[in-house]
C-alpha cells in the first residue's frame, strides 16, 4: 500500500474534522467472517500549511502515485486513535494560498477505511464486495 510522502507534514497542523459513519458489516458475513470492520468508518476533511516545493510533492503523489484515487496510509491517523486505517479521498483536494509567506493551505477530503491486522506486522485491505 503507498504511504503518505516522508518529506510532507506528518500530522495535521492546523484542523481536522470527523463524521462518523458505520463501518461495521454483518456478524454472519458468509465470505470471510474475520473481518468485521472494513467499510468507511468517517468521512473526514483535514487541513495542513505545507511549502511550495512539498505542495509541488502532494500534487505528484496525488496525481502519479496513487492516481487521484488509491488507498493510502498516513501518520497522523494513529494519534486521532485509528489503529490499522488507512484513506482515499472522497473528491479532489485543494489548497489556496496561506497568510504566510510562501506557504499554502492544503485540504484534504478524506474518507477512512479499516484494514484488518492478520499477523501482527501488515493490514489487509478488504474493500466493500459489489452486490
């Protein structure tokens, strides 16, 4: 799975918002009853101040890496209290100008996903089966 570039911000600087949804899933799921939470648990938008040079990093990870649509993971989900998560983005990210010199507002709306840990060092992805 990719992860969120090293040389970007590693935590939210300056706001983050959740909308809890239900990711819990059927307790007689027939395909694979381990798992029992791998569908979107919060729809979340979070905000960062980043450079030009790490926005000008953003916008070919975002583009290149995970082709504006890819699962990926990111540092800071650990600190909100979300164990074995990762995201994608619900629609395209923006940024804007900063107050600041050289700087930008980066917004990013996310939406995120539960893995599941199977042994104890990775996290399986299991996305929503089709119907």
């Amino acid at each position: 799975m990719n992860s969120w570039p090293e040389t970007l911000p590693q935590s939210v600087y300056i706001d983050y918002e959740l909308q809890p949804r239900s990711g819990l899933l059927s307790s007689t799921e027939a395909r694979n009853p381990t798992r029992n939470r791998t569908y979107p648990e919060c729809s979340a938008t979070f905000s960062m101040t980043v450079s030009a040079a790490q926005l000008a990093t953003f916008r070919a990870f975002y583009d290149t890496t995970i082709q504006q649509s890819g699962e990926f993971s990111c540092p800071w989900l650990e600190d909100l209290g979300f164990d074995f998560h990762f995201v994608r983005f619900l629609s395209s990210p923006s940024w804007r100008m900063s107050q600041a010199p050289g700087q930008w507002v980066l917004t990013l709306p996310l939406e995120i996903l539960a893995g599941a840990e199977m042994d104890g060092s990775d996290v399986d992805i299991f996305p929503p089966e089709e119907s």
